[in-house]
C-alpha cells in the first residue's frame, strides 16, 4: 500500500469502487462522492456511468473536486475497446495511474482468451507510453475451466509484465472455488490492486455483502496480496441486503479502518 503519514490518516489509505454507488450517484455525483470522503475513502476508483468516469465534470473539473475533498482517482473501469487512446489521454493529463478492463465475458476457445491477451499487449503499451498502467479485472469465468485450462492463467502467461497488470476482484476468485492467496503467491507482482468484496450465499445464490459479514478472510488475504505486490486496496459491494448503498460504504470503511493493513 501506499505510505500514509500519520497526519494524513490514523489507517492505512484504502478505495472505494464508485460503481458500489451506482444506484444513488447518478442524481447528486457531488454530494456523493462527498460522503465517501466523508466514510474515510483517500482513493476511489471510478467507472463510465451515464455521466462518465469524470461524472460530468470534466477530467480537470474532477480532479479538482477531488484535490478539494483530499481524496486522490487512482483508477477507472472503463470500456477499452471504445476510445480507448482518448480515454488514455484524459486520465494521463491527471494524473491518473490505471485504466482498467472490467469485462470481456466468457469466451468459446482458450485461443479467444490468448487474442485478448495480445489486445492487453497492445494497449499496456498505449497506457505506458502515456505513463499509465493497464489492468484487466476478474471474474468467476477466467477462473473456470475451458479445454482442461484456466483463461485465468492464459491471460497472465501470454501478457507481458512489463505492459499488462491484473487486479484481483477477490469475491469472484473465491466464487469460482480458489483461494486468492494461493493465486497471489503463484503470481507475484501481478495483481496490483484488489476488489475487497466479502463473499456469502443465500439460498444457493452469491451475494456481495457488508465486509466481515461474509466468508473471506481478509485479515490473512489483503498482507498476502501486498507482499506479492498489491499497491491498492479498492471496497466494492454490489448487493445491499438489509442496508443502503450509503449505510454500507460507510460500514464498509469502518472495516477497513479497523483493519488498518
């Protein structure tokens, strides 16, 4: 993680995924993202709502709402197969340090897997050149089997370190049977970020839930992934049982605060 002075912060820095937000963000970005500053956030990730990953500001607009709240954009979700150099771009001007690949579905062939991999090739090169790391983000699917192989593996062995990174939404490694830890320490320096989503099933169905309330072990998880390389550390919840999207960002960062790693 990120050094923190202690006049900056009682606990270590951590992110919130604004995507958790997506049903309430829409109507007042400024009002809520001011409360996820509020919880205790110093990152965000964002994404590309109906109002963009700048949320209708404007790349320089958002940066200084973002200076002005003390919190810093340390990544986006975002559709990289759309202007992709443009996007590039907005965030290098920045300062921006990751654009990251959300999803590319289940795929019919390993070899559909191994022509993605040689697009991340190409497009960690657009991101270095302009200063900016790549990553593309999990799901369950890439770490299920397809022709005796993971795509999970194939999408590691066939990018170059050098271009390519991974974050680790660790919910859907543990949703698809694997223990994240054991995926950290196979792949050292990959994965630099992670999604820091609790995992727990209801009636047989995954559900996203308050961290702590769930099955995964972050106190033993998150220093695994940091001493195999993770720099950031991003809260994410999708599902909202028995709580509200505003009520479960803040709990999520009293967690994190708590944990403090």
């Amino acid at each position: 993680m990120k050094s923190c002075t202690a006049a900056e912060a009682e606990y270590a820095p951590f992110g919130l995924q604004l995507y958790t937000l997506r049903d309430v963000i829409g109507d007042d970005p400024e009002g809520i993202i001011t409360q996820v500053a509020e919880a205790g956030y110093k990152q965000i990730e964002s994404y590309e709502g109906r109002q963009g990953m700048f949320w209708g500001m404007g790349n320089t607009g958002f940066k200084q709402f973002m200076d002005d709240l003390g919190v810093e954009m340390i990544s986006t979700h975002a559709n990289v197969f759309q202007n992709y150099e443009q996007k590039v771009e907005d965030l290098a001007a920045i300062g921006v340090p990751n654009i990251v690949s959300p999803w590319i579905g289940p795929q019919e062939s390993i070899d559909d897997f191994k022509s993605y991999a040689e697009q991340f090739n190409r497009m960690g090169e657009i991101a270095r050149d302009a200063g900016l790391r790549f990553s593309y983000h999990n799901h369950a699917y890439t770490f299920e089997e397809l022709e005796g192989q993971l795509p999970q593996d194939i999408l590691m062995s066939e990018t170059d370190p050098e271009l390519v990174d991974f974050q680790m939404d660790i919910f859907w490694v543990v949703a698809a049977g694997h223990d994240p830890i054991e995926w950290f320490r196979k792949y050292p320096g990959r994965f630099t970020s992670t999604h820091v989503k609790d995992y727990q099933e209801f009636d047989g169905e995954r559900e996203s839930v308050i961290l702590g309330n769930g099955t995964i072990d972050f106190a033993n998880v998150l220093p695994v992934g940091q001493e195999n390389g993770v720099t950031w550390n991003i809260v994410e919840q999708e599902a909202y049982r028995d709580t509200t999207p505003v009520d479960a960002i803040i709990a999520n960062a009293a967690y994190m605060k708590e944990l403090n790693v």
